[in-house]
C-alpha cells in the first residue's frame, strides 16, 4: 500500500483541501497507476477528517480520472495522462510551487494551434462579435500596465472564443486559461511586446468583421507566434542548461 505524506487539513476548506492534497500525490507519482490508496478509515485518520468528506474527495477524483474505484476492492490510482481531462493542466503546470517546463511548453504550442483554428471559425460564425471585440480593443488600448494588459489580451479572447461557437475549444480555451492565469505576473515582460501590439489586435478584427477566415487565422498566428516562440526557446534553453 503506498505511503502518502498527508498533513491534517484546515478547517478553513477541508473538502478542497483532501481533494488537493491527494490528487496532488496522484500527479506527482507519489502513487503510481494501479497502485493502491490507503484505506478510507487511514486517510481519514491521517488528515483529520470524517470519513464522509474522504469518500466526497475520492468521488470527485474518480470524476477527475485520477482514481478508480471498483465496489469491494480497493482504491487504485490511474494513469491520468490516458485518462484525464484539460482541467488538469493547472495542477500540473505548477507542482510544489515549481513550473513544470515540459508542460508551459505544451501549453504554449497548444496556444498557438489553438488562437488561429478558434480565430478562422469565429470569422465565419459570428460575424456580430466586432463590436465587443473592439471594445475590449480599446480597453487593451487604454491601459499601460503589462500585466492589466495580459488580462485585457485574455478578455479579447474570450468574445473570438464564444464567436467560433464550438464547445469543445470553449472548454480547451477554459483548461489554458486557468493554468495562464497564476503566472501572468510573472510573464509579464515577456508578454509585454505581444500585449502592447494593438494594431495586430485591431487588424485580426478588421479580419473577422471581413469573414474571411484564411485572413483570420493568418493574423491570428502573426499576434501570436512571437511571443510563443520566443517562450518556447527561453524554456529550451532553461531545460539544456538544467540538463548540463
């Protein structure tokens, strides 16, 4: 049975607390696929709580695809790079107050395979976007600060994002924001020259008011390639200094 280093939780969110704490093992391979969890009775005793809240925990990480649990037997933790979801990417970006390089990376490519797919259908689909979209032009316009502005460059996003009507990149869009968000301070000088870009925002407007999809994703990929390649390189470049 595999050895969890749990703390008693906070009374201040037990339930997220349990949750958090066991899935964080899952995904750090502190318990590997297959491998058993301690028993509900055990992981109640070693975080402080009732059994109850560990059985609501366990639930929803079998929701999470983290854990299965088969009647009778024990608690198993699974392989959730087969079988989880992009609600993962936050908890995986960030492990142990650390980044986890080799997932910024895959999200910054995803970003860019993404931005310029959602950008050609939203062009085609809702052509009554453009005036929410040069709102949040101005308002990207109107704002010095490099990290307002990253907020800004997200809400822009947001409205294409609704405008390309496709659940699935809806939710896609959902994952890579919430794992972007805790590190916008951080990259705020890197992203600043993106940000700052207005015209590229206002030219992939004038874009997606024309209906031109081919245009729209052509500048879609012109506002966002710099920024993530030049991201992609400082991580290859911190992980070949790592390696050396």
């Amino acid at each position: 049975m595999a050895s969890m280093p749990l703390e008693p939780v906070t009374r201040r969110s037990v339930r997220d607390d349990v949750f958090d704490q066991i899935a964080a093992e899952v995904v750090k391979g502190q318990i590997r696929p297959g491998e058993p969890l301690p028993s509900e009775r055990r992981l109640a005793e070693v975080l402080g709580v009732s059994r109850p809240i560990v059985r609501e925990a366990l639930q929803r990480l079998v929701h999470a695809g983290l854990v299965e649990v088969r009647q009778g037997d024990a608690t198993t933790a699974r392989d959730f790079r087969r079988v989880g979801g992009l609600d993962l990417l936050p908890r995986l970006l960030v492990r142990d107050g650390e980044l986890d390089l080799a997932v910024a990376r895959s999200i910054l490519e995803a970003r860019l395979l993404v931005g310029p797919k959602v950008a050609e259908l939203a062009a085609s689909r809702h052509p009554e976007s453009g005036v929410p979209l040069r709102d949040a032009v101005d308002a990207l316009a109107g704002d010095d600060d490099p990290v307002v502005r990253q907020r800004r460059a997200l809400d822009f996003w947001e409205v294409v994002v609704d405008a390309a009507d496709s659940i699935a990149f809806r939710l896609m869009f959902n994952s890579l924001r919430a794992a972007y968000e805790p590190t916008i301070d951080a990259l705020a000088t890197v992203m600043a020259e993106e940000v700052s870009q207005v015209s590229k925002y206002a030219a992939l407007v004038d874009a997606l008011a024309s209906h031109d999809g081919d245009l729209a994703r052509d500048r879609a990929e012109d506002l966002l390639g710099p920024a993530t390649r030049t991201l992609v390189h400082a991580i290859d470049q911190l992980e070949n200094h790592d390696v050396h």
